[in-house]
C-alpha cells in the first residue's frame, strides 16, 4: 500500500532523510522511531505530499505522489502531532468539510459515529478556541479517519491524550489496520510502538540503521537477545552514533 | 525597564536583523530589497516628485487635515477598537512572562519600548515622505514633532483598549471604574458628530463654490469644535511651526501631552490585571487563543456559534468545500456591532441632512456618494483588508497540502472565496447607489449602463487584484502579512510598502490587455453603430474584456498552483 523507494530530503547542505527505502503493507503498522531530529516527521510529511522529496519516490496505493498526488491523498490520511484546526468551523463542520473534500457521499452518516467514538459528540457545536489540547488531537483523528483512509499516517498519535483517551485511540489504529490499512505511526513511546506495531523502522540522522519486526532485528544482533524494546532502540543509537563518529571526517 | 525585558527586546530585534539579513542571500529576497532601497531612493532624491501632501502641509487646510485624522483615528479606537488589551503577547511571551515575577506595569512598559522600534522607523518613512510639505523645519524638528504624534497616538490606542477591556470584562462594575474617561469621550464623540452633520450642506454648499477649506476652517475654529480639537491641534502644532522659535514653543506642550499618556498607560496596572485575570480563570481557552495568531477567535469561542450561511451538501466539487470555510470564517469574524454603528451612523447622517435641506433629491446624491465611496474604497483596498484566502490558510499549509485537490485547484478556490465575499458586498453597495440614483435628478453618470459594467467589471477586478495578493503570498510568503496577526518592526514596514507598490503594478500590467480588448470592441461597436463612443458601448465590451482577463488568470493560477506545491514550509511563519 505504502512504498518509499529511495527517499531523500535536504535542505541546504542538511539531510533530513537520506535513501529511505520501505514497503507497508495492508494491515500492517509500521513504527517509526528514533531520536528527535531522526527525520520522522519529514519522512511522514513526504509520503502525505506535504513536501516535495529533494529524490526518490513514494507510492501509495500504487499512485506516485509527485505525479498523481490528488489519487494518492485520496488514499491516505496524515495526522500530525499538532493538530491544525480552522478556528472558524465547529467540530462538526470540520468533519463535513473534509467529507466534502474527500467526497465522501455518506459523510452525514459517518459523522455521528465517529463523533462518539472521539468522545466529541457533546462538543460538536464547539469552536476549536473552546477545546482542550487532546479534545482538539480527537478532533484531528476525527478528520483523518472520516473518508476510511486505506493508508494512516500518524505522527505521535497520543500526544494530548488522556490515558482513557490513548487505550480508545490504540484500539481504533488497531481496528483500522485489521480493516485493511496500511499504517505508519511515528513515537517516542516505546511501549506504544511494542504493542501495536508488526514492523519497526528505527532511524537517526535521517538514515535506516534498523528495520524488520523486533525478532528479526535482535536475531541480527544477538547480544541484545532476550532486551526490552527500549534496550534494544538504546543500543542502536548507540552503535549508530559510533557509526557516524566514525564517519565523519577528522 | 526590568534588565531581563530590556535583554529579550536587545537580543530579539538583534537576533531578527541578522535572520532577515541572512535571509538577503536568497535571490529573491536580495532582488526585493533593491526594489524597495530604489523605491526608498527615489522618494528621497527626486526632487521633481510631488510630496503626497505638497502644499498643504504647512497651510491651515494641512493642520486641519493631520488634526482630524488624528481625531477620527483616536475616537475610532474608543468607539470601534477592540474589546482586548492593543498590548499583544506572543505565545513565549505569555507563556514565560505571565508567570514570572514581574509587575504587570513592567510588561506594559516592555510592550511600550518594543512598539517603539515600529514608531521610529514609521517616523524615518514619515519624514521622507513628507520632506518637501512646505516646511522649513529642519529633519530632526519634523522627526520629533512625528515622533510625538506616532508616540501619542499609539499611547492612547493602548490606554483607550485597556479602559475598553476594563469596562466590558466587569460589565457595569467596570464601566462605573472607567466612567471619567467612558463619559468625556462619548460626549465629546455625539458632539463633534452633531456638529458636523449639521454643518454638512452649509460645507456642500461652500465646496460647490470652491470655498470648502474656508468653510471648514471656520467650522473648526468655531465652538464647540474649537475646545474639543483643542489637545489635538496640540499635538500637531509643532510639525507646521514656521521657524524654529515658533518648533519651541509648540515642541513642549505637545511633549508634555505625550508624556501625560505614558503615566496613564501604564498605571492602567488594574484593568490591565483585570483582563489578564479575567484570561486566567478560563486558563485552557485563553492560553489556547494566546497561542493562536488568530486572536479574534476568542470572543466568537465565548458565544453562540453563528449558523453557516449556507449549509454544505455532502457530494459536489471539493473546491466549494474550500470557499464555504473560508466565507464561513470571514462571516463570523465580522464584527457585527460595527456594521450597526455604521449603518446608525448613515441613518443619522441622512436624517440630519434631510431635516436641513428638505429635498429628496439632495438626500439622494448625498446617499450616493456614501455609497459610491466605500464602493470605491472596497475596489482598491478591498483586497488587502478583506484576506479570506490563501493570506490566512497558509499558516496551515500542512493541512491544504494533505488535500486530495490540485494545488491550482485550491488556488483557485482560495482566491474565490475573498472575491465571493467582495463582490458580494460591492454588488450591495452597487444596488443601494442604483436605488438612490431613482431619486436624484441630477445623477453624474448614466445610471443602467454603469451598473451593468460594474457587475462584469468588480468580480474581474476582484479577481485580478485578489490573484496578484495570493500569488504574492504563495511566491514571497516571508514578505506578506500571514494570518490575522500584525507583523512589527522595520522590514514589516518595507515590506507593506514593497509589496503594495509591486501588486499595483502587477495589477496594471494584468489589467492592461483586458482593458484594451475591451474598449477595441467598444470602438468597434460604437463605429457598427455609426455613434461616438458612449458607455453604452462597454456594456457589450465589459463581458469580453472580462474573458481575457480570466484567460490570464486561468494560466497564471495553474502557474501560482504548481508554485504551491513547492513553498518552502520554512518561509511560512506566524507574524508578530
């Protein structure tokens, strides 16, 4: 569903992301992960079309995004860490006005169902001035998941929640990716990325220095055999800092 | 000032010189610059250019000019201003400040020294421009006299907001506290308004035989105008001394003025606390509004939620989608007591002159002109003031990039909702000046066929100029005002001037072709007709000219859409 061959993203002289090169199949989640200034969000940020690769490709149900990015965005949903909300539309209009972008027919249908599973429903008059800070990420969800996306792309998902709030939002990333979508979550909650991912995607500096399920990336490492999720990410920094030490002219 | 405030405003408007400076390495930005250094060198050495306000300056019609604008601009911000304090908080500021242990006296005499950065460069641009008003003071006289005037009025702009804030948060609590000044500035306001509604066919009348000035003058020098205008024929006094004994003499009253606001300003302390604590019990949505350059969305969050004006169906082009939200947000960020006011204060005009004159006819033209005016006004400055378009939405350019659309789709669609809403009312206005002229016997211009130009000419305009905004915005996004927030400081000053001079001339040069398209088939049919041509011959030319015009827009917005897509997001940031 999600195929990102090669990908790379400067800025100047400054690589964000570098020969990134991954599939995500339908009913898959894939965790990305890494330190801050890995390259996460770009990489997120470049697959939902929000910004030009500098090389490379992204495919989302077999749409390239740069030559048929309308097809592809269709497809897909990206939502970011921060929720950007139009400040003017209630809750509910935010959900209608998406429906009608997306063109969603039976988007009035959608729209109360969705509303409960967010916890929005009383708030569905609301101005998002008026919302609290998870209220307005639920909001954000609301409007990724309104038009069935086949491909989530959820940047720390659970960021503003409340616990209450992040085990109803682990079970709908669950639900969605049994239904058949591909999914890539970036976080920094380690017991997160455990419990839901099939596959991780570890990156620094812009770069892959891990990837596969947790089992096939400890059985290239065996000294971290038998290791916590959070040992193992620790120790690839870890090497990867060595690597890039090394790396790095005199 | 507190060591730690004057270091965060030293350090900051340092830090910004050197990012805008770092920035001058791009082309595009080295290239506006020039633009803007030429525009800046012409001013100041061509001599042959007329001053804006040449001749004037220094006569009495100059003073009186300077002293009601400076009036209006000051009774405005009482009558009109806005309910929340002028002095604006960045998110750092309200989340590092507000809680440290400083005097709130402190911050407003850090937003006071942080203003003043705006005030001089204002006053350096002020001075330029008016260099060769007839004055003979010498640079840095003129430059004081502004600085005091600039200083005074945003001053009072502050106090006046504070005292506003005060009285509507405490409702008539607040308003008992600030009856002194509630009190003199109403009074003051209904009595200069009967004034000069009354006085408005004796002036048509002494205009009509070229003695306006002189009949203004008298007006205003006549009581009750005479003690009201009083303070601001103070402040104003010194930038048309005629020597520099006469400066001295001016220079210190109007100092002292000044100087009687600053205390005022900043012992405000207690409403200024008041709305801050006001803020603070609803913690959650004034923190969230703080944090948001979009300010206006807390008084709308703390009501009822207008309905949409018009309901959004489920299945159509997305692109409505996009003009519904962005109309829908305009809409309800209209503040609807000041289209009361205005239309009160039309109703007031009318009747007055009515009462004086007694003729239909009269009250007709009159209506007419009050029409035709902010008609024109909407044409030319329209679109800078009305910005429901890609001016606001590309502070979440994320969002409209994630869209299953076109980027030239969403151009487009971004473009139309402002020239939707302008449109709209220009075509109201239109229709009331068309009522109106029924009853006027003497009507300047043929009624039918200038109505129907206009409904082809306004929404092309509209588009035109509306394009030129959006592109300007998309292209240069670091040199346009983003968003509701006001950008401060030096090169936000350049920047206005720049990009106003580069979109009207961009605007003539689309203009142009369409233009003579238009009036070669207006020739064309007034000679199929054997007639001279008339406006009646752009009835049919205006709807051609039209196409062109739209025929350029077309390609240019496909061109403005792949620009779209490319923006760097880095260009994009909140201003203030």
């Amino acid at each position: 569903m999600i195929d990102v061959e090669r990908l790379t993203k400067s800025y100047g002289d400054f690589e964000a992301v570098r020969g990134l090169t991954f599939t995500v199949a339908p009913g898959e989640v894939l965790g990305l992960v890494g330190p801050n200034g890995a390259g996460k969000t770009t990489t997120l940020r470049s697959i939902a079309g929000i910004i030009v690769p500098t090389s490379g490709t992204v495919r989302v149900g077999g749409f390239d995004i740069a030559t048929s990015p309308e097809r592809a965005k269709a497809l897909l949903a990206f939502i970011p860490d921060e929720p950007q909300l139009f400040e003017h539309l209630t809750v509910e209009e935010h959900l209608r006005f998406i429906g009608r972008l997306y063109g969603v027919a039976d988007a009035p249908a959608r729209i109360e169902p969705l509303l409960i599973e967010m916890e929005l429903l009383e708030k569905r008059g609301a101005l998002p001035a008026t919302l609290s800070r998870g209220m307005r990420q639920k909001l954000a969800i609301a409007c990724g998941l309104l038009h069935a996306p086949s491909a989530l792309l959820l940047d720390e998902p659970l960021t503003g929640l409340d616990p209450a709030g992040m085990r109803r939002m682990k079970s709908t990333i669950a639900a969605r990716a049994r239904a058949g979508a591909a999914v890539v979550l970036s976080s920094h909650l380690l017991h997160l990325v455990e419990e839901l991912c099939t596959r991780l995607l570890v990156m620094q500096r812009g770069r892959v220095i891990a990837i596969g399920t947790l089992a096939e990336i400890v059985a290239e490492r065996p000294d971290l055999s038998g290791r916590a999720l959070e040992d193992v990410f620790l120790a690839l920094i870890d090497e990867g800092e060595r690597d890039d030490s090394r790396r790095a002219p005199a | 000032m507190n060591d730690a405030l004057r270091y965060l405003l030293w350090h900051s408007a340092r830090n910004r010189l050197r990012g805008q400076l770092a920035r001058l390495k791009r082309p595009r930005y080295l290239l506006a610059v020039l633009a803007g250094a030429l525009y800046f060198g012409t001013l100041l050495f061509n001599s042959q250019m007329p001053s804006p306000l040449s001749g004037s300056t220094s006569s009495a019609l100059g003073q009186l000019i300077y002293t009601a604008v400076i009036f209006v601009t000051i009774a405005s911000g009482w009558v009109l201003g806005s309910d929340r304090p002028a002095l604006v908080f960045s998110e750092a500021e309200v989340q590092l400040l507000f809680p440290a242990p400083l005097k709130r006296a402190a911050l407003v005499r850090y937003k006071v020294a942080q203003a003043q950065i705006v005030v001089l460069f204002s006053v350096l641009v002020w001075v330029i421009l008016l260099r060769r008003g007839g004055t003979t003071l010498p640079f840095w006289m003129r430059a004081i006299s502004l600085w005091i005037i600039l200083s005074t009025m945003y001053l009072h702009r502050v106090g006046a907001s504070l005292v506003r804030t005060s009285a509507v948060s405490h409702g008539s609590r607040g308003v008992r506290r600030n009856l002194i000044p509630i009190v003199i500035v109403a009074t003051t306001v209904l009595i200069v308004g009967w004034t000069v509604v009354r006085a408005i066919p004796s002036v048509r009348a002494a205009m009509l035989l070229g003695e306006g000035g002189e009949a203004l003058a008298r007006l205003t020098t006549s009581q009750p105008l005479a003690a009201i205008l009083f303070p601001f024929h103070l402040l104003v006094a010194p930038l048309f001394a005629d020597s520099s004994r006469h400066w001295l003499v001016a220079v210190l009253p109007a100092f002292a003025l000044m100087a009687l606001h600053y205390p005022w300003v900043t012992h405000t302390d207690a409403a200024f606390e008041e709305a801050v604590a006001d803020a603070a019990a609803k913690r959650a949505r004034a923190m969230a509004a703080t944090r948001n350059p979009r300010r206006r969305s807390v008084a709308i969050a703390e009501g009822a939620v207008p309905k949409p004006w018009f309901a959004l169906a489920p299945s159509g082009h997305p692109a409505i989608a996009i003009i519904w939200k962005n109309v829908l947000a305009y809409t309800r960020a209209l503040r609807l007591t000041t289209l009361a006011l205005l239309v009160c204060g039309v109703l007031v005009i009318g009747t007055a002159v009515y009462s004086e004159v007694g003729d239909w006819s009269e009250l007709a033209s009159i209506g007419e002109m009050l029409c035709a005016i902010p008609l024109v006004m909407l044409v030319i400055l329209g679109p800078g003031f009305v910005r429901a378009d890609l001016r606001q939405d590309l502070l979440q350019l994320d969002q409209l990039r994630s869209y299953p659309l076109r980027g030239s789709t969403i151009v487009a669609a971004e473009i139309a909702s402002t020239a939707v809403i302008l449109t709209a009312m220009q075509y109201l206005l239109l229709a009331l000046a068309a009522s109106l002229a029924a009853f006027d016997s003497h009507a300047p211009v043929p009624i039918a066929p200038a109505v129907l130009i206009a409904l082809v000419a306004l929404p092309t305009l509209n588009a035109i100029s509306l394009t030129v905004a959006n592109g300007a915005a998309l292209l240069f996004p670091g040199w346009v005002r983003l968003g509701d927030g006001r950008a401060a400081g030096i090169e936000a000053m350049g920047q206005n001037v720049l990009a106003i001079l580069v979109s009207l001339i961009v605007t003539l040069l689309a203009m142009f072709l369409p233009l003579v398209v238009a009036t070669l088939v207006a020739s064309g049919v007034s000679a199929a007709a054997s007639r001279s041509l008339n406006a009646w011959a752009f009835v049919p030319a205006a709807p051609i000219g039209a196409l062109v015009a739209f025929g350029e827009l077309w390609l240019v917005i496909k061109w403005l859409g792949r620009a779209f897509a490319r923006t760097d997001l880095a260009q994009i940031e909140p201003p203030g």
